[in-house]
C-alpha cells in the first residue's frame, strides 16, 4: 500500500468564501484532497472542475435531518447536488449495516465513516454484502479541539497511510479551541458569515489552519491521493492477493 497522508474535508454548510480560500490553499500546493460536501452552493461548481478534488458527500441521517427523512431520501438529495460522488462519510460517523446496503443503490462504492483516532496504516476493508469499500480515517481536527490538543506536528508519527480530516470552517478561523466557534454560532449564525464579521474570530495564533499548512509543506513534494485513487489502489492489491492464492 501507498505511504502518504490523505486530505479529507467536510465542508458542514460553510460559505462559500471559506471554501474557496481552503481550495486556493490545496490548488497553490498541487495538493490532491476529497471533499465531503452538506449543500449546493456557487462555489461547488468551481470545486467540481478542480481535477485535483474528488466531491464525495456527507451526508446526515439523524432525526430532523434537513438532507432528508429517510436513507433513500437523504442519499437521493445529495446525489442530485453531486451526482459523480462514489464516496461518503457520513455526519456524525453514523453507520449501520442497513444503510451500507442502501449505498450500491445510490453508487457509493466507498465509505469514509470509521474513526480510528491516531493510528497507522488503517485497516482497509471491502464489504462484499454491500459491495463498499471502507477507509478508516485517523485524525480529525474537532476531536483534536475537543482533546485540547497543542496541534504540534512533531509529536505525529507521520509514517505510513494515514487519512486526516478537516473541517474549512476550523481551517478559515484557525481553531485553537471550540469557544470561539460555539460564540461565533450563538452570535452570528453560520449562514450569515461573512468575510467581514468574521474577522473578530480568527485566531492570530497557532492553530488548526497552521498545522494543515505544516502538514501540507511535508507533503508538498509527493505524490497525493483521493479516496477514489486509494480505492483503486487498494483494489489492485486485493486482485493480486487472489491471484498469489
């Protein structure tokens, strides 16, 4: 298998303005990276063309879920705002065998939804009664907030497949904390961002968005991937393991 860090996304309703600066950002780097999207949006077309980015989608099959009230609806929601999307990691890590079923209907060959904090070399695996792939990812950046990390590169090991996962807002606002992202929400309200009131909440200091650049200067120089290419990757290496036998 490959030896490299994997960019992931998950774009939770964030203006447009916020996903364009983290898209200049992966483009000036030459940087692959899968996008986990909630909504449509201007900018999504921009984000569509980018041969560097897979669209996946992100689906949310809680209660009062504004994607849907049921998986088939939820999922036919989505796959009307990206149709091409064959990978998904769902809000809130929700899974179910049901569910994993009701992909292959909807072409959603892998799944993005496991959460193996801090490991190395992920347990891939294939799920034949639902014909998904399944890629564990080892960090997200909300939990790292939620553990008071220090976001200190040094202390990763940074060996082997290793899937990370970011969210743009986190990365505009540079979190070093949630407190200032839960008084943002109570004040100003997602939907109402701007690039002028959210100013005031941008940390100065280090935080998620200088630690997604540290991250993204090591490996600037190598070969990058999207779920969709490690799929085929690890498609390969499964073919030839059948054909050793």
């Amino acid at each position: 298998m490959i030896n490299s860090i994997l960019i992931t996304l998950d774009t939770d309703w964030a203006p447009d303005f916020i996903l364009s600066d983290v898209a200049e950002i992966l483009s000036n780097k030459n940087i692959k990276a899968t996008w986990f999207v909630t909504n449509n949006s201007i900018f999504l077309d921009s984000l569509k063309k980018n041969k560097l980015f897979e669209i996946g989608i992100h689906p949310n099959f809680e209660s009062n879920s504004t994607h849907g009230e049921d998986f088939d609806s939820v999922l036919n929601n989505l796959k009307q705002i990206v149709p091409q999307a064959k990978s998904s990691r769902s809000h809130s890590l929700f899974q179910s065998s049901k569910l994993f079923q009701k992909f292959d209907k909807y072409g959603i060959e892998n799944d993005v939804s496991l959460f193996l904090p801090n490991s190395i070399n992920p347990p891939l695996h294939y799920l034949k009664f639902a014909n998904l792939y399944r890629f564990p990812f080892n960090w997200e950046a909300d939990i790292a907030l939620r553990e008071h990390d220090d976001l200190d590169i040094n202390k990763y090991n940074l060996q082997g497949l290793q899937i990370f996962n970011f969210h743009p807002i986190h990365l505009y606002l540079n979190s070093n904390n949630l407190e200032l992202y839960e008084k943002l929400k109570t004040n100003i309200g997602i939907p109402n961002l701007t690039e002028k009131n959210i100013k005031k909440y941008v940390n100065p200091d280090h935080g998620v968005k200088t630690f997604f650049l540290e991250l993204l200067n090591l490996i600037s120089n190598k070969q990058s991937y999207t779920i969709m290419d490690l799929q085929l990757i690890y498609k390969d290496a499964l073919t030839n393991q059948m054909n050793k036998l």
